[in-house]
C-alpha cells in the first residue's frame, strides 16, 4: 500500500491537505482513474469535495507517505513528487519530480478512438482545432471534441478551454 499526502486547490480556489491512505502510486491506476480525473472533469467545487471526502482523510498529512501529489484545479495541473519526512525537524518535504509517471499512465489509458483521432488530428494546432470545432454544427464535432480534450489532459495544465455558449474559447495555450 502507498500512502501520498494532497495538497488541493479546489476550482473555487479554496485550499486543503488530506491523505489518500491506498493505492496511490499512478501506475497503479486507482488514484488516476477513480480520483484525479474525475476532479479535472467536474469543475464544481461542492462535487470535487464529496469526491475528496469518499476518497481521501481530510485534515492532515502523513509522516509515513511515499508521495506527495499537488492538484490545481482551477488551472487543471497535477504534480506528483515523492514525500520526505525529517524526522530531527519534524516537518515534511517535497522531493522530486516524478510527474511523468503519472503523464506516462495518462497516455497508456488512451482509448481506440482517443489513438484514432491523435493521428488524424496529429497536423493540427489546438488553435486549429478549436477553430474547426466552433465552425461546425453542435453536435457533430465528435472526433475533435475526444482530441481536445485528450489535449486537454495530456497537456496537465498547459492547455485549458471553456464552452461559452455553443462556442469553445481557449483560456490557456503555453
């Protein structure tokens, strides 16, 4: 079992620490696929708490964590570092980086259709893209909206959009 200590900032903008007490490493899939995307998904701040609190023990941190996981959801960005504890000083430290390892299980999760359209989009710009999306009729942008946001994903943070409307506008595009 690993244990990872959250340090969360709710899409309110709010802030909070818990501990996810099991299977938090990414590879192992639980705390991707049943936690952290669901949160970059719901962009609702009651919804991201009851998921916190079915998930995660509020209100604290553990000595004894492997990792440290940071979760911007206003700016849909996840850090993930391992967690060390100084025992002589009694405080806890972020470690290194090890954010790819949770890149790399986002990309082994992409489903037939997610490969699919990455090919036949593969030539295209997000800018492009979201062109091409709010040119066309609702509705039938089904391709294009699996590649946004498996742009959107993939790209942890670097690429944000938001429906206005019936038109997609970009917000963010490093």
């Amino acid at each position: 079992m690993t244990r990872s200590n959250l340090h969360i900032t709710l899409s309110n903008g709010d802030k909070l620490q818990c501990v996810a007490d099991g299977s938090s490493a990414p590879e192992q899939g639980y705390i991707v696929e049943h936690l952290l995307l669901p949160l970059l998904s719901f962009h609702d701040a009651k919804k991201e708490m009851a998921l916190i609190t079915e998930h995660c023990t509020l209100g604290g941190q553990r000595t004894n964590a492997d990792y440290r996981y940071i979760i911007d959801l206003k700016n849909e960005h996840i850090g993930f570092y391992e967690e060390h504890y100084n025992y002589g000083k009694d405080t806890l430290k972020k470690g290194i980086d090890l954010t790819g390892r949770y890149i790399s299980y986002l990309k082994k999760l992409e489903t037939e259709t997610e490969l699919f359209t990455k090919r036949k989009f593969r030539n295209i710009t997000n800018k492009e893209l979201v062109k091409r999306i709010n040119g066309l009729p609702d509705f039938k942008w089904d391709d294009e909206g699996v590649e946004l946001n498996r742009r959107r994903l993939l790209s942890n943070g670097a690429f944000i959009y938001k429906m206005q409307g019936n038109t997609i506008i970009i917000l963010k595009d490093e």
